[in-house]
C-alpha cells in the first residue's frame, strides 16, 4: 500500500552487512556482529579512545573487536603504534566500505525507529474531513499535533460524509469525520462528538436577541437548509411537519460553511450543526438553539480491514479534548 523509496535503498546497502551474517553463520570461527562493523568505522579516526566512546564499551573492547574482524575478514585493517591507529593498504581500500555499511545500517535503525513511534515522513497519515473543518479547524488541530509530535507527512481529503466513509472503508484515508448513523460497513467508531442543531442568523436579524427558538418561530421566515442529500435534512422537515409547518427553505446548501456565509450576508436563518457552525464564529452571525433539541451526532472513523497507523492514534490522542 505504502511506497518506501528511501527504506528500500537503505535494505539495500544493509544487504552488505547481512552478507557479512550470512558468511559469518557459515564460518563457525568468526562471530561478527554490527559492533565490530561500527567499531571499525569509529576507528578509522585513528583511535579506538573513540571508537570505545562512541559504542559506549571499553577500549580494550573496542580493540578486540577491531581485532575480530581482522581475523574474519582475513587482512589486517590498521597498524598499532601505541595508542594511534595507522590504516593499511587493505585497510584503506576496506575502510569506505565498511562505513558505508555502518552509515546505512544507523539509518535503517533510525528509520524503523521512526515508524514503530509513528513520526516516520516515509508513512504519510491520511485525513478525511468535510470541506467545513478542513479549512478551519483542521489547520489548527495539524498545527498543535506536529508542534508535539514532529514532522510528518500528512494528506487532508475533502468529500461528503458518505465519500468519507467509503475513504476511510477502502483504506484510502486512515482516518475520516462523518455524520452518524454510519451508511457504510466496515468502519469503526473511535470518537464520537455530540451536537445539536442550531439557527445562524446574522447579527441585524430581528430575531437575533432570541435565547432560542422554536419551529413556530420560523414559521414564515427565510430558511437556509442542507441539500436533501442529508440526513438532518429529512429529520428537520419531519419536525416541522409534526409542528403542522409546511414550508420549504429559501435557499439550498451543500455545505455548513456554505449556509453559514449565506446567512452572514442577511439571507436567511441557517440550521445547521452546531459543532461546524461554531467554526464560522468570526462571521457576523448569532447562534440561537433550535427548540425542540435536535441532536446531531458526528464520529472520527477508521477503517475495519486496515490496522490504524501509529501517526493516526498520535492524532487521535492530540485531539482528545475536541467536543
């Protein structure tokens, strides 16, 4: 699924090392391991003091294992003059190789360290949200998680609910926003964030001094609604119609944020979310709840079939105190 350019060339040049394993498990006289490839690579500033502080053993370690590989490898790699190190011919010629080896294999280390914590570029984690988070809380959220976390690759998608939750189930996205209930199978519920519908009215509405406001109130009034693809769509118009209202909206909209600037520019009340809507506080608009509470629930998704990257439990983490 993943494309790891870097870490296939990183196996690549450890290949070499394994080599040296494999000849090693084949030769019952040498035991070399990657301390003695590191200790040689050390070494070759010309003392095994060095070689020892950095691999964190003795000198005298540090100088046997030197002295191990020599006898694996079959040629001597340094002269000894006291405590200085001088290369031989074979040493010089070995030596670049040998550090090659020791480099790729750090690496590779650090790599795979990297991806068991989950702060890995190589592994890009990948977010579905509608357009109306997207563009305002998201940024946000992605700020404060990769200020705590480190750099990463990340990809925000944008879409419909339902092309969220077939992002998430196809295991294109590894972690999606949608609406409850669910319409797709093979997804999992890992946060659940509680809402309401509300009305978003624009400051100079005669009605914005409302504490709240009932169906009978807008009766009669200019209304902005999410397009019947919706679920809170259906449900709102089957409230009003339990409230003897038959009236159809002003204006359609595909989007909360969409509602929201519609309603900013005096063109009607938006129900909408209360959660999104809240993301568009800086517009001229006043939040009135909708009486009777119509409850709207949205969950954070990840997909049955794909196991959760780390970076997509780091972000849920990040994000635990999001209502």
């Amino acid at each position: 699924m993943f494309n790891f350019p870097r870490l296939r060339n990183l196996m690549r040049f450890a290949g070499r090392a394994i080599d040296i394993g494999d000849r090693m498990a084949r030769d019952t006289s040498a035991a070399i391991s990657l301390k003695h490839i590191e200790a040689d690579a050390i070494a070759a500033t010309g003392s095994t003091i060095a070689a020892s502080i950095e691999l964190g053993i003795s000198q005298s370690n540090a100088s046997r294992l030197l002295q191990q590989l020599e006898d694996y490898l079959g040629v001597r790699l340094f002269d000894r003059e006291r405590n200085r190190l001088q290369p031989t011919r074979e040493g010089l010629q070995l030596g670049p190789e040998i550090r090659a080896i020791s480099d790729r294999l750090r690496a590779l280390k650090t790599a795979a360290m990297e991806l068991e914590s989950g702060r890995s570029r190589e592994i890009m984690l990948r977010l579905a949200f509608p357009s109306s988070l997207s563009s305002t809380r998201i940024p946000k959220l992605l700020k404060n998680f990769l200020a705590a976390n480190g750099p990463m690759r990340v990809e925000v998608a944008s879409g419909s609910y339902l092309a969220i939750e077939r992002m998430v189930a196809d295991g294109e996205a590894d972690l999606g926003f949608a609406r409850l209930p669910l319409m797709s199978p093979g997804l999992k519920q890992e946060k659940i964030l509680s809402s309401r519908v509300i009305c978003a009215l624009h400051n100079d509405h005669p009605m914005a001094g409302s504490r709240h406001l009932s169906v009978g109130d807008l009766k009669g009034q200019d209304l902005i609604m999410l397009n019947r693809e919706r679920p809170v769509r259906h449900e709102l118009e089957a409230l009003f119609y339990k409230s003897g209202i038959r009236q159809r909206p002003l204006l359609e909209a595909h989007s909360v944020a969409s509602a929201c600037a519609l309603a900013a520019q005096g063109l009607g009340i938006a129900l909408v979310g209360e959660i999104i809507a809240r993301e568009y506080a800086t517009l001229p608009l006043q939040f009135i709840p909708l009486e009777p509470e119509l409850p709207v629930a949205y969950a954070l998704i990840s997909g049955e079939k794909f196991p959760m990257p780390k970076a997509a439990s780091l972000f849920l983490q990040s994000i635990s105190d999001w209502t």
